[in-house]
C-alpha cells in the first residue's frame, strides 16, 4: 500500500536550524558522491586514524563543508564532528556531525554510507537529519513535529508480537563477548526476521515500520544521534542497551517499537556498558 503524502516541514515551515543543517548535508552529499563515482580528481586514499578507524579525504572535505555552513549560521554554537573533534563543547547548542557515517562502506563501494547532522540543546537531542546519498533518501526530523523520509511522514510499527517481528542488528562485538550473546540468541531464535541491514539504513525501515528493532553494541553518539530524533518522532524508543537516554558518551543502541522495546530490554539490560 501506498504511503498518504502528509505536509512536511518543508511546506509548514521550517526551523532556522533545519534550514541550515538540509543545506549542510546537501552541500557534503555532492562531496561524497563525486568522489565514490570518480567524478572528483582525487582517488579515495584511505588513512588509518589511532582508533583503528578508516578516514578519507571526502571526509575531512564533507565535514569542513558542513562545519563552515552551520558556524556561518550559527557561530556562538558548539560542533562536535568525526574529524575534528569538540569545539565550544559546554555550549548549549551543540552540532553532532558525522560526514561519512559508514566509512568502510564507502571506501569498499557500497552504498550504505551516510551523512549525520544532529543538533543536542542543553543535553537533549532536539533535530536529526540523515542523507543516504547512494540510495536517495534524505531523512529529517525535528522535537516535537515529527518525521520524514523526503517529505513523506514516518510512522514506526505498531507490531506486538516478537514472534512477528524483524529485528535488524549492526555492531555486535562487544556483546558477542558477553553474557548478552545468548540474550541476543533468545530474541533471534523468536523473531520472525534477522537481518543486518547496518549503519544508517535499518534505522531508517523502523522509523518507517518496515522493521521493529536495531540492536547495536559497539557506536558511538555521531554515528547515533540524528537517528535517534528520526526514530523517536515517528514514534520510536531510542535508548541504549541498558535502557538509558542517549548521551555523549552512548556506546550501544536497542531502538524499537514502544510495544517492543520493554520486552527485548529486559532480555538485554546490563550485559553492555
């Protein structure tokens, strides 16, 4: 069934910061991909940062792009981005940025990379937007008037049953080393559907009740936060493993259905920290 097109921030009106931030991400997406085409004249060369995490020049290109564009705005507020790190950290509006989330996909040609814009104001996450630019969805949300996947409402699952459910997982290796392995076995061997659809995309199908859960145990907050708002505003629940709010320093996902979460939580509380 088709999806009734509902109004959109775009024909409502949107806020200063929304404004900014869909331009920002459009500006680093005609960055990243004409370098993952070879339209740019620089090869993807590849760096390995001290975390053992992959950089490319894309991304330090994407996030000045995005960083030069939000300051210009918004120059009193504070950014945190993959690649530069914190600036103005204890300011009370703070941009979370990740430029390619999904390094190693873009570096390896697949198109599950993102990027992700959020903005944190006095601790709370209060807008997210996240461009699958590969595969053409642009996502966006804003506290307190909901979702959308260009321009179209997302509504999350109403699903109950967790024999009926689809559950997609991402980063596992630090749970895969904990007592939350069989957890996780308990909830795979009654789910309907496991899939890893991974990095920005599987939380796009459950904002958009194609899925009920992502699991995750090994992110950080840039990879996460724009997420978050999109999921919650179409009538999610974001926290992580062990069900707490998301923070700066969040380092796991369970985000599903309100019908959903309580249940696998349960199974999944404290086996990461």
């Amino acid at each position: 069934m088709l999806k009734e097109k509902n109004e959109s921030p775009q024909s409502s009106g949107q806020s200063p910061e929304l404004i900014v931030a869909l331009k920002a991400v459009a500006v680093a997406a005609d960055i990243s991909r004409r370098y993952y085409t070879g339209d740019s004249d620089a090869e993807i060369a590849v760096k390995i940062k001290d975390d053992m995490t992959p950089v490319t020049q894309a991304d330090v290109e994407c996030e000045q792009a995005i960083r030069d564009i939000i300051l210009e705005a918004f120059p009193t507020h504070g950014f945190y981005g993959e690649e530069t790190g914190k600036t103005e950290a204890d300011a009370d509006n703070l941009w979370l940025v990740d430029p390619i989330d999904g390094t190693k996909a873009f570096v390896r040609h697949y198109p599950f990379f993102s990027t992700q814009i959020a903005l944190m104001r006095k601790g709370e996450l209060i807008l997210g937007v996240s461009s699958g630019t590969m595969l053409g969805e642009l996502a966006w949300a804003e506290r307190g008037r909901g979702a959308w996947l260009n321009g179209v409402a997302l509504k999350i699952s109403s699903e109950r049953d967790p024999a009926r459910a689809a559950v997609s997982t991402g980063n596992l290796k630090s749970l895969a080393a904990s007592a939350g392995w069989n957890a996780l076995g308990e909830i795979v061997a009654v789910a309907d559907r496991i899939r890893g659809y991974g990095d920005f995309y599987h939380y796009h199908l459950l904002a958009d009740g194609k899925i009920e859960a992502v699991i995750e145990s090994d992110v950080n907050i840039l990879d996460v936060a724009a997420l978050a708002v999109i999921v919650s505003e179409a009538g999610g629940v974001f926290t992580d493993l062990n069900g707490a709010p998301l923070s700066l320093e969040t380092r796991s996902v369970l985000a599903a259905n309100p019908a959903l979460h309580g249940a696998f939580l349960e199974q999944l509380r404290d086996y990461v920290t």
